[in-house]
C-alpha cells in the first residue's frame, strides 16, 4: 500500500504544481489585455477561482501534514 501512498502524493503534488502555473497563466493574460474582451475574462475569473478553492484545500492538507510530523517528533 505504500506505492500506491506516496502515487498518490506525487499525482497531488503535480497537480497543485499545474494549478499554480495555470494561475500563473490567467495572470499573464489579463496583463497582456488591452481590449479586454468580458466575456472571456469572466470564463478566467471563473477558472481561476477554482483553482484557487482547489489549492488552499490542497494547502490545508499539507499544512495538516506537517502538524502530523511534528506532533510525532515532539512526541519521542
């Protein structure tokens, strides 16, 4: 079970990795607009926001992780 653990990790890893690049995109689109076009922006503030819900969820797990780790050194 340990393989399909640490599979499992690696799949969330790349793709908190690929959110962060695709907001990274979103970003440099808006700022290479000069005639935005509102509707397409809204298709991206739409994208984005989602991404954005989906990592800090992602985040918080990480960060619940760390606690983990800690408690169990602090703890032998």
């Amino acid at each position: 079970m340990p393989a399909k653990k640490e599979s499992k990790e690696g799949a969330e890893k790349e793709s908190f990795k690929n959110h962060l690049k695709e907001i990274a995109e979103i970003l440099e689109w808006f700022d290479s607009q000069e005639d935005l076009d509102v509707e397409r922006a809204l298709e991206k503030v739409k994208k984005a926001a989602e991404l954005i819900k989906t990592s800090k969820k992602r985040l918080g797990e990480i960060e619940n992780e760390f606690k983990e780790i800690k408690a169990e050194i602090e703890k032998d």
